[in-house]
C-alpha cells in the first residue's frame, strides 16, 4: 500500500500571507502512462494531477511536485480557506493510506 505523509499537521495563518502544505508518498505517484495521479481536498477538490486547479477552484491556490514530494501553496490566504486539507493519490491500487 501506498502511505501519504502530510505536514505540517496543524499551521497557523494570518490573512493575506502565504501558506504551504507539504505531501510525501511512500512510492512515486509517476503512472505507467506519464501521468501522476495526486489531487489536493478541502471539503471538495482543489487540485488534480499535481497541478491542475478545478473549475471554480481559486488561482491563489497551486499545486505542484514529482515523483513522491508535492506541496499545496496558497499565495494569499483568505478566510474562508481555513479548514482540513488532505491529498490522495490515484496512481496505485488499493486507495491510500493516510498517516500523520
């Protein structure tokens, strides 16, 4: 199984000032077809293959990273992104695993 490692577990913020969230897999995410299947969550999608913003999904937001290291940047935070956010991979089967 594939362990996803967050950090940091709790980070404080002020309006207005950037804000970095950290992701690190126990195994490349790179899929066989060039692909690598990581998404960002807060209550609904944020972020697909490692960088792609959902629609709706504001551009202060930005993911990036390969292989096994990605990182969730908000360049500006606003209030109403305060809350849980969490990646998942896609590239391996069964579904992942998430650890503190």
């Amino acid at each position: 199984d594939v362990v996803m490692t967050q950090s940091p577990l709790s980070l404080p913020v002020t309006p207005g000032e950037p804000a970095s969230i950290s992701c690190r897999s126990s195994q490349s995410l790179l899929h066989s077809n060039e692909n690598t299947y990581l998404s960002w969550f807060q209550q609904k999608r944020l972020i697909y293959k490692v960088s792609n913003r959902d629609s709706g999904v504001p551009d202060r937001f930005t993911g990036s990273g390969a292989g096994t290291d990605f990182t969730l940047k908000i360049s500006r935070v606003e209030a109403e992104d305060v809350g849980v956010y969490y990646c998942m991979e896609g590239t391996h089967h069964p579904r992942t695993l998430v650890q503190p």
